[in-house]
C-alpha cells in the first residue's frame, strides 16, 4: 500500500548514528520479545516491503497486554504472529491494539487482530477518518492520485500505469476494524498501571498518535520520529491550503519539549535515546532541503521538475509518489511562509520565488 514505505534519507548534513545512543540492542527474532521498559515488551513483525519489518511494543497492565500496532495483512505478519500466540502471549492475554495511525503496515492486520482475539481497538478518530477514505474506496482514491499527478506535471505514461493500478490499494489491507474507543490528545491511554499519555501528533499521517510515560521517561514515536530514516512528510491529495511540513516542525517542536535522556521506541528501526539530536538532525534536514527549493524555484518550477533536486537516484512506483509528495509539501510549506507563489499553467501547478 502506497504510504506503507518510507523515503530513505538523502545524505544529511549529520549522520544521525553518530548521535544517538542505541542501548537497548538488536531486534528481537520474530516471535521472541525483549523487555525494553518497566511495563514494555519489544516484539518484531517482518514486512514483505524495503522497509522489512515494523516495531510492535506491548503494554503490560494486570487485565492483559496493550499492543501498539499491528503489522500488515500479509502472510509474513501473520506467521510472525502466530509463533506469538505460541510463545508470548501464552502468559497473558492481549486486551487492547491502539494503532499509532493509517499507514497499512499499521493497521493492516488489525481487523483481523481483533477478530482472533476479541480486542478493543483505539485510534485517533483523524486517523479513523484517514483509514476510511484510503482503503474504503479505491477508485475515488485512484482518481484522486491521478489528478495529483497530473496536476503536479507527471506525463510519463510508464509512471502513471505503475501508480494507478486499483489493486495496488487493496493488498495490505483487510477491512477496517471496529474501533471501541477514540484517543483524543493527552487522554491517558492505560490509567491503573503508569502515566502513559497520548501525544496527538502530525504531518506524517493525520491523527498519529505517540505514546509518552513520564514515569519511565519513554516514548513511544510511531513514525514520528525513526532514528535512522526520514519520515515522509506528504502533500498527496490534501486539501489545497494544508501544510503537512509545517504541521511536523510543529508537532517535532513539541517533542523537543520532552526530556533530553527518553528511551524513544520508533516503528522503524532500533529504540534510541538522543531524542533532542533527531529532531535537531530532522530539522535541519528539511531547512536544507527548503534552502535548496528557494534557489531552484528562480524560475517557475513544478513539483515534478524539483523532485530530481531533492531525491537525486532513480525512483520508481511508490518511491516515486512519496518523492512527489514530499516535493509538493515543501513547496505548500514555502508558500504558506509568503517565500514562493503558485502559477498555474496548463492544468499544472508550478512554484516560483516571490
Ligand atoms: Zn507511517
């Protein structure tokens, strides 16, 4: 599903290992779980994507585990949970999925968690939202996807039939589930056993939701944060005056507010502490690529003709959508600063510097 992978990085101007502290360790194997916090469990679900596995964490509480995301509806997630059942979840019962946001390899597998073993499921009613208009209706998300394309100047027929194929929507995805409660910001996500908090976040994914216990100064990131790729931020087919860009710095503004030493547990990649060093490396990297579209955008530019300038190797299929969406929410972003202007010519939308 198309915002299933994220975009790696281009080079940064720091290498984010050598600023942080990785103090948990390797991945536990698929069906193992490794302790990462008082009340947390690590659990690894492999992903049949470039992006080969996601970060499950589980919430201990007396009543059962809370999980925090699901993994995909994919055959290889399912196994993964099946040695699970096996092993793990012989000691105590699963009793709640909060799915962190939308992104199918989020949750992909949480109707079918649901079914298995009777959960509860939460979310942000955004996210909700978001979930049932990508994956309710895959042709009116297709057409909407085509006229973002065209209107950001895609006209290589090759890139179009690789991106709207309809049955590229469907195949992570089962159902939606019946979601039992809506998270709002700051409510208290597990109240008998510790402070966890949920922390509304945004600009990767409408209504993500982050996960904050002061008790044991830990963070559960989703795909906020990831110690080692650059989340995707992108403008797809949002409305026209949205900015997803501004939207992150601010949520990531927040998260700087958080203690300097949290043990911060991404989606992606190893837990990590060095909180403040990502979102400074974050930052940066998106200040930079900014600096590079207001040189570029001298003259009228499409989404289309700066993508090169950001994401300089060859991309494909749904690198290539994330590249443009990506592209497009930074240029959203300098327009809103008052730094560029649209012009439209042609049914396409170009960029020039003011
Ligand atoms: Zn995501």
């Amino acid at each position: 599903m198309l915002c299933a992978v994220k975009l790696l990085s281009q080079a940064s101007a720091v290498n984010p290992r050598s600023r942080l502290r990785y103090s948990v360790g390797a991945p536990p194997q698929p069906g193992n779980s490794r302790r990462v916090a008082n009340t947390v469990l690590w659990t690894c679900i492999p992903l049949p994507i470039d992006l080969n596995h996601i970060n499950v964490w589980l919430i201990e509480s007396p009543r059962g585990y809370v999980l925090v995301d699901a993994g995909m509806s994919v055959a290889v997630c399912k196994e993964a949970w099946e040695k699970l059942d096996a092993s793990l979840l012989r000691g105590k019962p699963l009793r709640a999925l909060l799915v962190t946001h939308a992104h199918p390899d989020h949750i992909g597998l949480a109707a079918w968690l649901q079914e298995r073993y009777a959960l509860d499921v939460w979310m942000s009613q955004r996210a909700y939202a978001l979930a049932s208009s990508l994956y309710s209706s895959p042709q009116t998300r297709r057409e909407k996807v085509a006229a973002f394309l065209h209107a950001h100047g895609v006209t290589s027929s090759t890139v179009l039939q690789s991106l709207l194929r309809p049955e590229r929507y469907a195949r992570t995805q089962d159902e939606l589930p019946q979601v039992t409660r809506f998270i709002e910001d700051g409510e208290s996500i597990v109240p008998e056993i510790d402070d966890w908090i949920a922390l509304l976040t945004e600009g990767h994914s409408e209504g993500h939701l982050c996960l904050w216990t002061e008790h044991e100064r830990t963070l559960i990131s989703g795909d906020q944060i990831l110690p080692t790729i650059s989340p995707n931020i992108s403008f797809l087919y949002h409305e026209p005056d949205a900015d997803p860009l501004g939207a992150y710095l601010a949520s990531l503004d927040r998260l700087r507010q958080l203690p300097a030493n949290t043990l911060v547990l991404p989606s992606h990649g190893l837990p990590f502490q060095g909180l403040h060093e990502r979102i400074d490396d974050l930052r940066a990297k998106h200040a930079a690529r900014l600096g590079k579209l207001r040189d570029v955008c001298a003259t009228p530019r499409s989404a289309c003709e700066v993508r090169p300038h950001l994401y300089r190797r060859q991309l494909s299929g749904t690198h290539f959508l994330l590249a443009l969406g990506e592209a497009v929410a930074h240029l959203e972003h300098l327009v809103r600063k008052g730094e560029l202007e649209r012009l439209r010519s042609d049914e396409v939308v170009r960029y020039r510097r003011r």
